[in-house]
C-alpha cells in the first residue's frame, strides 16, 4: 500500500524530528525527477532564541484556555466552537473533499449501466416489425499506469488537509476569542477606574468652586479641575464606544448577531482575578507537527506529488473493456439472449502539447506548495518566537509599571496632604493625579497584553493539538501491501 506508507513515514518524521519534513517523510516517495525546488526545505532551530523564561519541553493542554480560570470565559469558546460560521465553512469543506475523494474512486470501480430499448411498429425492407431489447452494460479501466489510482490518491491526501484546515481554523478561532475576551475585561476595568476618578475630580472641582467663592483659589484652578473633569467624562464616553465594539466582535465570534444580550453573557471575572497560564514553549522540532496549518501544508506537497504522478501516466495507454448482455424479443429473427464484449486501447498520438502542459502545471503546483510549506514553517516559528518574548518583556513591564504605580500614588496622596495645609496649590495635585491615572491605565493594558501574549503563545505553539495516530490514507481496493 504505498500511499499510505509514503504518507506514515512523512507524518512519523516529522513527529520524531526537527529535521526537514518532507526531506526524511517523502524522499522515499519521490521517483524520477520528484526534486524539491533548492532551498524550499526547512530544518526546525536546535532552540528558541535567549531571553524567554518560558519552560520547554512540556506537553500543552488541549483545554488551555480554562487555565484562564473563567467559567464563563470556558462557555463562551464553547458556543464559538458551536456556532461561529467560519468553523462552520470550514467543517463543510472537509465534506466537500470527501466527496471529491469517493468521486475520485468510483472511476476506478466499474461503471455498470441498464439499457431498455423498444420498437413498437416498425418496418424494414417491406416487413412489419416489433423490437425489444432489456440489458444492460459495464465498463471498466484497467489503469494499467496508475493514472487514476494517483488522482484517488491526491484527492484522499486533499481531505488530510482540508481536515487539518478546520483545526487550523478552530485553532485560531478559540484564540480569537480569548484575545477579545481578555480586551473587553481591560476595558471595563478601565471604565472602572475613569469612573472612580471622575467622581473625586467632581469632588475636587466643587471644593476648588467654593474656595474660589472664598477668595482662597484663583479662577485657573477652577479652570483646571474643570478641565480634569471634562477629560474624564471624555475618556469614559471613549471607554463606552470601545466597549461596545469589543462586544459586538465577540458577538461576531460566537456566531451572534450583536444585541445587548452579549454584555450579560460575557460578565466573566474582572481582569485583575483571570490567571495567568504558564508560558510554555515547545519543542522547536516539534512544531512542524503539532501545527494543523503546517500539517495542511506538508498534505498539499503529497497531494501535489499524486497528481503530478497522475499527470505522467497521461502520457500512457489506457485500456477499457465494455462488455454488455440482455434479452431481445419480438416478431424479428433476433430474440433471446445478446452478449457483446468489446473493449479499447487509447493512446495519446498528438495533443498539441496538452499533456505536456499539464504536466508542467503539476510540477508547478507542486513547487508551490513546497513553497508554501517554508512560508508556513517560516511564519510559524516567528510566531512562537514573539510570543515567546513578548510573554517574558510584558511580564517585565508589568512589574515595572507596578513599582511605577504605587510610587505616583504615593505623591498624589502626599499632594493633597499638602494642598490641605496650603504647602502646594492646585496644580501640583492636578499634575500629580493625571500621572497616577495614566499609570494606572497602563497597567491595565500591559495586563491585558501579558494574557492576550499568553493565548497567543498557546495558539501559535498548536494549542496542544497533534494529528490523530491513524491518519492514514484510506486504501483503495487495487492497492498492495
């Protein structure tokens, strides 16, 4: 059998290795003149690059995104897996390529066909006659070269991939979710805090009022504390429209048509309760095969090989055998059982180039998708990479900001001691509160960027998804051990 076996050593190199995938998977495939295009091969990094602190080597959880800590974070990347309709297309696709596989077998079954023929009064050379003749027929290639047997085989690989596709979409779909989820958090937390410091601005700004009516404040404090005021409602009205988006993306995501029922569906845990997953790096040489999209693209190669395969043996005879039998009655001399066998040998004489140039399309497509494969692994290993290192930079900066926080807490509470005892005017506390609430913003946003960095992590690593151990071509009923 020896699709399947071409495609078992492909999938258990790159399950076992980091060297290139279809170097050490399907060398033992490729006949003839089935090279690669130079420097379309990838070989997996011996390790990340320095500076991560992440753990390497550790298997992820299938289910990462509970780590978060969330029940209802955990109930809505069920209903995305459920209802989102880009999953939907994508499972839809993978039924439309096996009915492009079990089409692609029933032309090397044979074709039975019926036949039913009658003449009820008829005349030939003077005589009256009635006819009929009820049989049928059957025809069948013998595809002597495996011209057909290689387009099975491509469109069998076809579904592989398009399998491997929907993970890749359900993949990046849960990711998706918990990015959007995560952002919606930080920006009600952050609505939070602009409306907590609106309220004191507008209690700041009633006392700056009153002692301006005393006489012991000047009119540009109380332009000041009215100016803080108004950048808060500005920023909290900005906070509500950002919200709202956020809502109706997340809406998007679960397959939804936005409406208000979504902001009671996703009161989840604030920000600052959501837990953060271990930052897990894996293998380098594993990720060529724990990554449905490379998956994908390693199918297309094999694919691609079947097809040019099958676009070789077009240059070969073909061989049909149309044998045919039935009953034929009536008042003419032929009646009783008719049997034919017959059959045909074609070969192609001249095409005007034709085969040729299919033959040249499928090597090109092939080439491409050996291209494709590098660009994926390519992009696959940045991804990893980055998150990697934003994980370990953002950890870094939120402890900053943490340190930074605290102290622009201190001084504003220190300002207003002293604006209490006429040490500092206004502006000082002024100055001292819209650092406080900066930093306090930020901190928000870099929190949420360090779990935002962490479903990235997951996704780009394959989330712990690994093809299943039998997936294996599906035999045909001509193919040998």
């Amino acid at each position: 059998m020896r699709g399947a076996s071409c495609f078992a050593r492909y999938l258990s190199a790159g399950l076992s290795t980091g060297l290139c995938l279809f170097s050490l998977g399907m060398t033992g495939c490729q006949e003839g003149d089935f090279i690669l295009p130079e420097h379309s091969t990838v070989v997996a990094p011996a390790q990340w690059r320095a500076g991560d602190s992440a753990k390497t080597g550790v298997g992820l959880d299938p289910q990462w995104w509970e780590q978060f800590g969330d029940p209802v974070l955990a109930k809505l990347v069920a209903t995305a897996l459920d209802n989102n309709p880009d999953l939907a297309l994508a499972a839809e696709r993978v039924m439309q390529a096996r009915a492009q596989m079990r089409l692609a077998l029933s032309a090397q079954l044979p074709h039975i066909d019926g036949q039913a023929l009658g003449v009820g009064n008829g005349r030939l050379f003077g005589s009256n006659f009635n006819q009929y003749i009820l049989g049928g027929g059957l025809t069948f290639d013998f595809d002597l070269f495996g011209k057909l047997r290689e387009q099975t085989r491509a469109a069998r690989v076809q579904t592989l991939a398009s399998a491997a596709n929907r993970e890749a979409v359900r993949l990046a779909l849960i990711g998706d979710t918990v990015r959007a989820y995560v952002s919606l958090q930080a920006s009600r937390t952050a609505l939070d805090v602009l409306q907590r410091t609106l309220i004191v601005r507008q209690n700041e700004l009633t006392r700056v009022k009153h002692q301006l009516t005393t006489g012991y404040e000047k009119i540009s404090s109380f332009d000041q504390a009215s100016a803080l005021v108004s950048d808060a409602q500005s920023q909290i009205e900005s906070t509500h429209l950002q919200i709202t988006q956020q809502e109706d993306a997340l809406a998007a995501l679960l397959g939804e048509i936005p409406s208000d029922e979504i902001a009671t569906m996703t009161q989840g845990k604030p920000l600052a309760a959501l837990m953060l997953p271990p930052a897990l790096a894996p293998v380098p040489a594993r990720l060529l095969a724990n990554r449905p999209d490379l998956i994908e693209a390693a199918d297309q190669i094999v694919a691609a090989d079947h097809s040019l395969r099958s676009a070789r043996a077009a240059f070969l005879p073909d061989i049909t055998i149309n044998p045919g039998v039935g009953t034929a009655g009536g008042n003419t001399p032929i009646a009783g059982t008719v049997w034919a066998l017959g059959g045909s040998m074609l070969a192609p004489i001249f095409e005007g180039g034709a085969l040729r140039a299919r033959e040249s399309i499928a090597v090109s497509q092939r080439n491409q998708a050996a291209w494709g494969y590098r660009k994926a692994a390519i992009q696959a290993f940045r991804e990893v990479q980055d998150a990697l290192t934003g994980v370990t930079r953002l950890a870094a900066q939120e402890e900053s900001l943490q340190r930074s926080l605290e102290a622009r807490r201190h001084t504003l509470e220190d300002a207003r001691k002293e604006l209490a005892t006429g040490y500092v005017n206004y502006f000082d506390v002024a100055n001292a509160e819209t650092a406080a609430l900066s930093a306090e913003l930020q901190t928000v946003q870099v929190r949420a960027s360090r779990l935002a960095e962490i479903a990235t992590l997951y996704q780009a690593a394959g989330g712990g998804w690994t093809p299943p151990k039998d997936v294996l071509p599906l035999p045909t009923h001509d193919d040998r051990s």
